[in-house]
C-alpha cells in the first residue's frame, strides 16, 4: 500500500496549503479518502481524475469531502467521460457537497453507498472496517486492511477507546491531532491534540503514527514534540506532497 497526502490541515488550508486529503493505492487500484478543501489540484498532480476507483469519506465537514465537487465535475466534463464513481459515506454526509450541482451536471458520474459506522464491506482489494467515532456529526474511523497489513484512520474525532481498538496493531494510523497539548473547551470531547492520539497509538501497538489535521498556522513540530513522550515509534506528520509505503 502507498498513502499519498494530499493536505493534512484542519478548517480550512492555509496559504500553498490543502485540508484534509489522501489517496490510498494497492495493486492498480486507488482509493481517495476525505477530498477536503484545495485537495484536487494536487490529486491531479499524482493521478489523473478518471483514475480514481473510489473516494471513500469519514464525515461531512467540508474540509473533508469539498473537493468532491471538483472530482466528479472533472470525470463527467472530460472528452470521453469516466465511468460512474462509487462513494462510501456516512448516511447524509455528502449530501450538501453533492447538492452544489444541478442533478443534471453530475447526473451518471456516480454511485453513493452510504454505510453506517461499524458495518464491514470490501473495496477493490481492501478490507474496509469502519466504527463510530465521537465528534460534532456522525463521524466513520476506517480501517483499510489487504495482505495482512493494515492502515487506520480516525476522521475528526475526540478521545476514544474506539480509536485503540480501530487502531489495534496497524502498521500506520493516520491520527487527527488538531491541537498539540490542549484542546479548546468549546471543542472538548470532538477534536484530539497530538498527545491524545499518541497515547492511544501506543496503546494500539501502531507502528508509524502520522498526526493529521493540525490547526492552520500550527508548527508542525509542535505536534510532534507533544507527542512523542507518549509514543516511542515512528512520528510523522502529514504535509501535502509526502507519501508512505506500508509492506
């Protein structure tokens, strides 16, 4: 599996930057998770639009499924027009993005399967595990396993002896780690910090941590620094243009 990232912030991208973003590749398929804002433009830079085989979406902030529009706007404009996409989505997630679009424009470019959190399902060569994780909507931790390996990735969410169990022995979580140290009362309970997340990765047994999300304008070294007390492997954190291979 390689997991290229697309854009790791959190709300909205900063200058050069994109929000949440990545596409997951194994064996001739590929797999986009959480298009968020101004992670399109560099999708392209990677792959063509009419090579993506499925987009698979944690929840419906925009900063994680916006860039939807553009995708499927750019599969069904093309010269000769790509087959219909399948999109597996928390129920109701990509309805507003979907809804930016006359019915006609986007009419055939694709096939919504909304799935509820906790429900198993196969896409392309992958094992796709979900389950409900807390946040301010309906939010879908997924786990993506083939070949005996395993990435998991925790969406938006606060605190959880869900995201150890997700988590359990992944060779890479892709954490939510919006703050470093604290997280704001008024976004208590639906957002994590890096040091949140480090301590359930290393309670999952997880073998590279890549913290995700973090709040525009945060330094990157920040999260990494608050984390690493709690978490004795591998620490990345995602910026647009980084790819990891797990084997």
């Amino acid at each position: 599996m390689r997991l290229s990232v697309l854009g790791g912030w959190g709300a909205f991208p900063p200058s050069g930057g994109a929000c949440s973003g990545y596409m997951l590749d194994h064996d001739g398929f590929t797999v986009v998770l959480d298009p968020g804002y101004a992670t399109f433009p560099r999708l392209l830079g990677l792959v063509d639009a009419g090579a993506v085989d499925a987009v698979l979406v944690t929840h419906g902030h925009p900063d994680h499924c916006a860039d939807l529009n553009p995708l499927l706007r750019a599969r069904v404009l093309a010269d000769l027009p790509s087959p219909p996409l399948p999109l597996h989505a928390p129920p109701g997630a990509l309805g507003p993005v979907l809804a930016l679009d006359v019915p006609r424009m986007l009419a055939g470019s694709y096939v919504l399967h909304e799935f509820a959190p906790g429900e198993s399902f196969e896409l392309g060569p992958f094992e796709v595990t979900t389950v409900e994780l807390p946040h301010f909507v309906l939010d879908a931790g997924l786990r993506l396993s083939v070949g005996g390996r395993a990435i998991a990735y925790t969406g938006d969410c606060g605190p959880s002896r869900h995201v150890v169990e997700l988590a359990r022995d992944a060779d890479l979580l892709l954490a939510e780690a919006t703050f470093a140290e604290a997280v704001p009362a008024r976004q208590a309970g639906g957002l994590s910090t890096a040091l949140d997340v480090a301590g359930e990765a290393a309670a999952a047994g997880v073998g590279h941590l890549v913290l995700t999300h973090l709040w525009p304008g945060t330094d990157p070294d920040a999260a990494r620094n608050a984390a690493a007390p709690a978490f004795p492997g591998r620490i990345s954190v995602a910026s647009e243009g980084l790819a990891f291979e797990v084997r």
